[in-house]
C-alpha cells in the first residue's frame, strides 16, 4: 500500500450507522450520502475551539462546522459580515486539532468566495491546506453553483447553505423566514437544484417553512441539513452556544435549549470570586509546601 492508497478502514462505504458506527477515522462525505440511504438522521454543531470541538467529537457528533456564527458567537462582532479567512483558519486548525472522528467543515466568509470561482477556490484550499478541514461551506444557490462545480472538480467537498444567508444580512434587512410565498419557494427548490447540480455533498436549508424544507429533502438526493427547517431534513445543525445556553439573550425560534451553560459558568465565576475575598481559597490542599 504506497502513500495514495487509502487505509481499509477510509476505504470502507461506512454500512454502519453515524451514532457509534465510525469510530475509527473521520466521518467522510460517503458515510453522509449512506445516512441519507438509509434514513438515519445525524446532527451537526458549530464549533470554534479545540476544548469544546473535543466535548463534541466524544459526544459523538458526526459532523461539526466552523461556522462564520463565530462573528457574533465567539468573537464578538453583532454578524458575520466581519469575520476574515485569517480567523476562520485559525479556528478551524483548532477544531481540527481538538477532533479525532467528526467531519470538520468550515465557512468560507462574506468576501472571500463571491468575486469569482477562482477565490473560492483559492482560499478553500487555505481551510483544506492550513486549517486541515475536510470541507467547506458557502452560502447561495444559483448564485455560487459555477464556484460550487468548480472546487468540487477540484476535489473540494462542498456544503452549501441556502435560505436565510446570514452574510446577505444587509441585503435582507435582518433574518427573515425565506421561502414564504410561491415565488420564492420555487426558487428555494431551484437553489437547492442547483447546488446539487453542482456537485455538493449536503445543503444547509435556514429558517424556511417545514413543509418546503420538506419538499426540498424529498427532492435531492444530497442530504438536507435544516435549522429552523422543521423536523423532516436529513439532518439538524445548532449553533452550539445557544443549544447549551451560553447565548446572552433571545435566541431564535427554532433553538431547543439543551442546558443553561451561561448560568453554570457565571455561578461558579461568583463562587470563586466569594471564595477568593472570604480567603476559602486556596485552602491547605490547593497549595504547596
Ligand atoms: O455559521 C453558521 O453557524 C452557520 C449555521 C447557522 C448553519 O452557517
């Protein structure tokens, strides 16, 4: 076996289920289109840092995106307008780092794709060469298929996102539900055509009604990948801020909150800080003599 040649275990068209099946290697693009065969639903979460990426990858979920969310999730910014290729490798390299099993996808950000297939392409190898990701996501449909044909030819997996595309946040006017309305639910239908067309491996569909979710996952053969989709999309992403309830504040509509991380944190925040001024820390175990 020379250094091209995959191992047995890449090898395999993964029979096994998601959950507890590929526990030896990262889940491919294969594993993916064999879920969706099958009719097993898999979730996703973004994921920023290595600790947290880790938590996630020992939980088992198969795939975990290095989302642009990171603007306004992790680095502060109010969208993900802001974000540049410099962060998104250097927090995809993290997650990569921190990850042995899950499929690492990263965003490609407002700018960096949009002029041409060329720059797509460009700084998709960045996330592949220097981050390690094992694909990218862009958002649009119609719009970004030429740039979608031409990484996938390049060997390139591609996630497309489509629906609500949070980088058009100043061309929308703010986050409203897409695909409302015959028109625009026929061009949903066209976009995820499209993308498929293309060549990518799954679409995001975002804030879009469940019956047309529904359609669209009914029509590809590509999985679907829903947040705020309704329930019949191949597959369920969150932003993993707001499904643990690290998010200060309202979250959107379709989040299920799975803990109330923000609480836990600041409690033991105000625990220590007591702890310190009263001088119950450190006590005679904490220190050395
Ligand atoms: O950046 C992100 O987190 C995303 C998800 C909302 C799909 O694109």
């Amino acid at each position: 076996m020379n250094a091209s040649t995959p191992s047995p275990a890449q090898n395999q068209a993964s029979t096994a289920t998601l959950y507890g099946g590929v526990a030896n290697r990262r889940v491919t693009v294969r594993d993916l289109a064999a879920a969706k065969q099958r009719g097993e639903k898999w979730s996703m979460l973004t994921a920023y840092d290595a600790l947290t990426a880790g938590v996630f990858d020992e939980a088992g979920i198969p795939v975990l995106l290095v989302g642009d969310s990171a603007g306004n999730c992790h680095l502060g910014y109010e969208t993900t307008v802001p974000v540049t290729m410099d962060q998104m490798v250097m927090l995809s390299a993290a997650v990569v780092r921190g990850t042995k099993r899950a499929m690492i996808v990263a965003d490609l950000p407002f700018g960096s794709y949009q002029e041409s297939p060329a720059q797509a392409m460009h700084n998709a190898a960045r996330l592949m060469k220097e981050a390690g990701v094992g694909a990218v996501k862009l958002e649009g449909g119609e719009r970004s298929a030429r740039s979608i044909e031409l990484l996938v030819e390049a060997g390139v997996p591609v996630m497309a996102h489509i629906g609500l595309t949070p980088q058009s946040v100043h061309a929308l006017g703010g986050y409203p539900v897409q695909g409302r309305g015959d028109e625009a639910a026929h061009q949903l239908l066209r976009d995820a055509k499209a993308v498929q067309q293309a060549g990518a491996f799954a679409v995001v569909l975002e804030a879009v009604p469940a019956e047309l979710a529904a359609q669209a996952t009914e029509q590809l053969a590509i999985p679907t990948v829903g947040i705020g989709g309704g329930p019949d999309t191949d597959a369920q992403v969150l932003v993993w801020t707001d499904m643990a309830g690290m998010t200060a504040g309202r979250v959107p509509k379709f989040v299920k909150q799975y803990a109330d991380l923000r609480t836990v944190l600041g409690d033991a925040a105000r625990a220590y800080a007591e702890d310190v001024r009263t001088g119950a820390f450190p006590a005679a175990e904490h220190s050395f003599h």
